[in-house]
C-alpha cells in the first residue's frame, strides 16, 4: 500500500450519515406552530421574515437582500410586490398576505426602517444585510422549536411550502394562489 491509498482510505465523504435531496416542505400545522411560537416569544423580526419567505417563495439571498420600497407603498406592505430575481435576473411577482402584511408592517415600525432601508439589517457593521448564512440558521431554529428534525428541512423548504399547500388543495400546479 502507499500513501495516497491510505490517505483516501481514511477520507471520509462530506454526506456520510447526512440527509441529501429536495427538503421537504412544511405542513400548514408546521407553519402555524412556529408562527405561534415566534408570536408568543415576541420575536417580531423572525415572524415577519419567516411569513415573507412563506408568501414570497424567494431564495435565500432574495429574501435577505429585500429593502423596505420592495415590499411597502409609502407607510403600508403592499398586497402584491415584485422583486428581481439574483440568479436568473428575472423578475418575480408575489402576493403577501394579511397576515404577512401585519408582521412586516409591525417589524419595520419596531425596527424603525425607512423606504432604502434592507428589511432585514444585519447587526455586524461589516454587512448591510442579513446573510444568507444567519437566515440559515433562523430557519433550523424555527424548525427545531416545533420538535422536528432541524437537518431535514433547510432555506429551501421555506420557498416549497406555499407551493405544496397550493397543490395539496387544488391538485394543479399552475393554480391561482389562494388565502391560506
């Protein structure tokens, strides 16, 4: 045997033991038992980003990158916003619900953000925004506060669910989406 033998012998592979795959997305319980518990907590700014990633379906770094003129019309969240997508360069429409519109328009009053502001400011002076890493870790601390498997579900499930629940009800992909 020689040395690059027992070098790769002993390497192990990044996934061993790991769940790979699609993620998958929550269920309309999950959603609301995380809501409540972000409710209950007081965690205005949680509730309103993990209501945004919920309605908006935006990745990651769209989500952390959103500014408070994406989503608002003067004082008030909009029904509806539009936001260009970073990897493709194309634009995306979302509908926000009520609900979201109230946790938004609570966490930009709390937070005392204007129009330029990014919605989700980071607390490191270094970045103006959230990173896509923190949101990361937010989304398995949601996820492990309802007891379940934190390394199941990750940024990806949060842009899936609304979607699964659209298609649970109706069984079409390409329907209207409605309240939920």
């Amino acid at each position: 045997m020689d040395a690059t033998t027992v070098v790769s012998a002993a390497r192990v592979p990044w996934n061993k033991g790991k769940l790979t795959g699609h993620k998958p997305p929550l269920k309309l319980k999950e959603i609301w038992a995380i809501r409540i518990r972000l409710q209950l907590a007081a965690r205005t700014r949680d509730l309103a980003m993990f209501n945004l990633a919920i309605d908006s379906k935006l990745r990651a770094c769209d989500l952390t990158r959103l500014r408070v003129r994406d989503i608002c019309l003067g004082q008030r969240v909009a029904s509806r916003a539009t936001v260009m997508q970073q990897k493709t360069l194309r634009p995306v429409q979302f509908e926000i619900t009520e609900l979201t519109r109230d946790s938004a328009e609570a966490w930009i009053k709390l937070a005392r953000l204007s129009p330029p502001d990014f919605l989700f400011p980071s607390r490191i002076h270094g970045s103006a925004h959230l990173s896509t890493r923190q949101y990361a870790r937010l989304v398995h601390r949601w996820i492990g506060s309802i007891g379940l498997d934190d390394t199941a579900y990750g940024t990806h499930t949060m842009r899936r669910t609304k979607a699964s629940l659209i298609y649970r009800r109706t069984k079409n992909l390409r329907a209207e989406e409605p309240g939920y």
